[in-house]
C-alpha cells in the first residue's frame, strides 16, 4: 500500500511539474516571471489534448496553443485573457469569426 502511495505522489508532482513548466512557457513572451496558479491548472487539460507532442518549456508550444485556439476551453481562454495572454478582442474575433457569440 505505501508504494501504491508513492507512485501516486510522484505521479502528481510530475503532473505538477509539466503543468508547470507549461505555463512558464506561455507566461515567457510577454516578459512574465511565472505563469499565474490560474492558467497552470486551467490549460493543463487543453495542453494535453493538442499539443502534448512539445515540450511544454518550448517556443512551440505557444504556436501550438494559439493554433488551437478555436478548440481551447472556455476555463483556459478566460484564464488566459484574465492573465492578459490573449486580449478579449482576440476572443471575440476568434468567435466571430467561427460563427459563435
């Protein structure tokens, strides 16, 4: 049973960790020196399911994610534009331009 327990520690710190080193990545070019708790934990999910095949400390993983941007969820994109990544007039064109409101 305690090595089932450490398993799943170490398995969340991981976790933990590329969620983190994710967000340092987005939080990276515009100057940021951490990403904020909000998008770490908000994104994690939408980074796993389009753009996992980048090391989330790389220059491409941003690229990803905006190339992705119509597919991301709501908890990512308004936790980014509450961070000031994205501006809302960037989501709204975003939206417009998909059809959506």
């Amino acid at each position: 049973m305690a090595e089932r327990s450490q398993w799943a520690r170490l398995c969340i710190l991981g976790v933990a960790g590329s969620i983190g080193a994710f967000a340092a990545a987005l939080a990276a070019s515009n100057g940021s020196e951490a990403a904020s708790t909000r998008i770490k934990f908000a994104c994690a999910r939408d980074y796993y399911a389009h753009c996992r095949a980048f090391d989330p400390k790389s220059p491409e993983v941003r690229a990803c994610m905006r190339a992705a941007g119509e597919k991301l969820s709501t908890r990512c994109v308004n936790a980014l534009v509450a961070e000031g990544e994205v501006s809302p007039k960037e989501v709204a064109q975003r939206n417009e331009a998909a059809g959506r409101r």
